[in-house]
C-alpha cells in the first residue's frame, strides 16, 4: 500500500480480472455452457477462437506501444475487455428469451452474439497483461517486485476461488441461476477499468526536479514531497540537474493549479520588469 507511483491501484485493476466467469477456456462458463446444450465441436470452436482472439490482442499491442504509448494502449484494451463483456452480459440475457421452449436452446442468435463479445473480450485482455507485466517491470522498486507479484498473485487466486465458491453456492436447476455470475463478472470488470483509469488520472510521468538534498548517513536523499523507488533514487543521484522522469502523484486539478501559479509568476515577473525599467 506504500508503494510510490500508484502500484496499488496497477495490482488491483489486474487482480479484479481475475473475478470473472466469463472465459472461453474457463471450467465454470463451458460447464454451463454444456447444460443449454451446445455440442462438443461448438464449444472446441468457442475456446480456439477466443485463443487466437488473445494471439491478435497480444500482436496488436507489439505493434501499437511505440505509436499509441503504454499506458494509453493499455487503457484502450481494458475498456474493450469492459465494454465486450457489459455488451456479452445484456446477450446472455436474451438468451433466456425462449429457453423455456423445447429444444430452444443451443447456438441461438442471442448465444452466439454472447459467444463472440466473449471472444472480442479476450482481445482486450491478453492486451491489458502484456502492458500490465511492462509497466509492472518499470514503475515497480526493483528491491520489491517479489512481494508485489506475490500480492498480485495473492488477488488473481482469491478471485478464482471466489468464482468455485459462488457457483457452489448459486447452482441450482434455474436456468437463471448462472445470471448472479455473469452480472458480477460484469462487475469487476469493469471496476478493474475504472481502478486503471484512476490510476493514469491521478499518476502522471514527466520530468521534473528536487534541488533540496537532504544528508543522511553519509547519503544523499532528495528533498521531495513524493517516495522513490530504488532504481528512481539511483536516477536522480546520478542526475547531473537533479531532474528525472517518473511516475508521482500529480492529479489533475494540479495540472490547473500548477498552470495558474505558472501564470501568477509570469505576471509578476512582468510587472517588476516595468517598474524597474
């Protein structure tokens, strides 16, 4: 939780993915998919598309990182996850339509429009874990990449066990009792987007620099109102400007408050040219 550059928030917008049924290789969703009667070859179909869905999602992101940017392209994947999974979730709704008719269900136009969005989903998501593990490596203190991944990893197993939970406690013969899952899945989903996005809100990257120092043992330690990690340490003690690049806490009302002090100081400094001619 004290970790500098908003790692917290990283974590958990990756460890709520996890809290989903919506997979096409997942154990719970074919399962279920088997009680509405979809054959062997339809789901085999369903589980290779969405592989090759992560194959394209995972090339798309080598190829779009160095024009769209890290952290943009990464939002863009995980709002995709979000929107292709909201949009399955209102087409596994539809399918319900006519499932009290005999013989009704099967690969209807409603379960095959949700099948795909899942497909779509996975796109997103092979995406958002390239630039996840990438942004990890970077921003994360390299004397504390094990602890962290051992918390993420902590999270994405408590949300799979979740998942085995709930459907014990949700199964039933309904043909309405996979909804709970479905709607919830949709649920942390999208929270994961909405942790991500508050994230790139809040933690923004550009230089800038800490003139104090501060001695310490012998050290030298930056006078600043923001933690470091090791490796950012290491960068501002080998700056020659006492300047470096990285991720702070630098929300958006502080762009518009650094803007106006920006301006106040232009001003004055205008006015004292005058005055003194």
């Amino acid at each position: 939780a004290a970790h500098p550059s908003g790692i917290p928030l990283l974590v958990v917008s990756y460890g709520l993915l996890y809290f989903t049924v919506l997979s096409p290789h997942g154990v719970i969703l074919t399962a279920y998919l088997q009680t509405r009667h979809l054959s062997p070859p339809a789901l085999a179909a369903f589980r290779a598309a969405g592989a090759l869905s992560g194959v394209a999602g995972m090339a798309f992101f080598r190829i779009a990182t160095a024009r769209v940017g890290l952290r943009n392209l990464a939002s863009g994947h995980l709002w995709l996850l979000a929107l292709s999974v909201l949009a399955a979730a209102v087409s596994f709704g539809a399918t319900h339509v006519h499932s009290a008719e005999p013989h009704a269900d099967g690969l209807t136009t409603p379960m095959l429009l949700f099948l795909a969005l899942v497909v779509v989903s996975r796109f997103g998501l092979y995406g958002f874990d390239l630039a996840v593990l990438q942004l990890q490596q970077v921003h994360v203190d390299e004397a504390y990449r094990g602890s962290v991944g051992a918390i993420e990893s902590s999270i994405c197993s408590l949300g799979t066990a979740s998942l085995f939970v709930a459907t014990l406690l949700t199964s039933s013969p309904d043909v309405h009792s996979f909804d709970f899952l479905v709607y919830a899945s949709v649920s942390f989903v999208s929270s994961a987007a909405l942790v991500y996005t508050l994230w790139v809100m809040l933690f923004h990257e550009h230089e800038h620099a800490h003139p104090l120092f501060e001695q310490h043992e012998g050290s030298a330690f930056p006078g600043a109102v923001h933690k470091h990690t090791s490796q950012q340490q290491r960068d501002l003690e080998e700056s020659t400007t006492r300047s470096h690049v990285h991720l702070h806490f630098h929300p958006p009302w502080q762009h518009t408050l650094d803007h106006l002090i920006g301006k106040a100081d232009h001003e004055e400094h205008q006015h004292d040219y005058h005055r003194h001619g």
